[in-house]
C-alpha cells in the first residue's frame, strides 16, 4: 500500500467531514414538514454544528500540514496566531506523527486505505452532486483521489 503525506491524508478526512456535513443537512431537510418537538431540531442542529466545526478543524490541519503559517491561519481564522497554535498544534503534531494516531476509521489519521476512502468519496460526489445541486453542469471527475496523485 503506497504512503501518503500527513497533508493529503488530512485532506481526504476533510472530505470525510464535508461528506458528513452534507448527508446530515439534507437529512434534516427531509424532516422539516415533520412535527417533532423543538428540543429535537434544536439537537439536530447541534450535531449539524459539531459537524461543520469537524469539517473546519480538519482543513485547518490540512492546510497547517500543507505549509501555512500560524499568522496566515490566525488571520484566516479572525484569530491571534498564538490562540490558532494552542488550538491546532497538537492535532497537527498527531497527524503529523508516522502512524497517524490511534484512530484508524475512514477519514482519521491512521485511515488504513486512504485511496479506497478517497474513491468511496470520489463515487459519492459523482452521485451526489447532480442531485443536490442540478446548477452544475459536469461533476467535477475524480476530486478527491486527485489529492493523492500528485
């Protein structure tokens, strides 16, 4: 199995994340005409939240691995660079590490097929694109796999 660089592993997760993100919303569209309790949607869009804020995280790792620096990434983030580093060093010290973590799921850093996560999530975009978005004309072929090819 060929390696891959803390960077494009990071990536990959990210469009785990944004996978995630994207099938979780449309599923809470689908219950809008639903009377459930309020306490109920509020949760949902709480979760929907923690997931969006996986998917910021995971970027932020990705494009630390990819060389920004912590004053790109404080400004990025509206934020001191000193408060970016406390927040992602660690993170980016495990990705950076040469297991990954301890982590091993589709998406983490120990992800054990990255290019067959990156395939899974190449077919689901292809599917998934002209459905949720019929603006767009041609689905980007093979966006995620690209990552690790070069």
């Amino acid at each position: 199995m060929p390696e891959y660089d803390p960077a494009a592993r990071a990536q990959v997760a990210a469009a785990v994340a944004q996978r995630d993100v994207s099938q979780f919303a449309a599923a809470l569209v689908g219950t809008t005409s639903v009377e459930r309790p309020a306490r109920e949607r509020i949760r949902e869009a709480r979760h929907l939240r923690l997931l969006a804020v996986d998917v910021l995280d995971r970027t932020v790792i990705a494009a630390l691995l990819d060389g920004m620096s912590w004053e790109e990434l404080g400004e990025a983030l509206l934020l001191d660079p000193a408060t970016a580093r406390v927040r992602y060093e660690t993170a980016v010290k495990r990705w950076s590490a040469p297991e990954g973590s301890a982590q091993q799921g589709p998406g983490d850093p120990g992800d054990p097929d990255v290019a067959g996560t990156a395939e899974l999530l190449d077919a689901w975009y292809a599917h998934a694109v002209p459905t949720l978005d019929p603006q767009v004309g041609e689905p980007v072929d093979r966006p995620v796999s690209r990552i690790l090819s070069s």
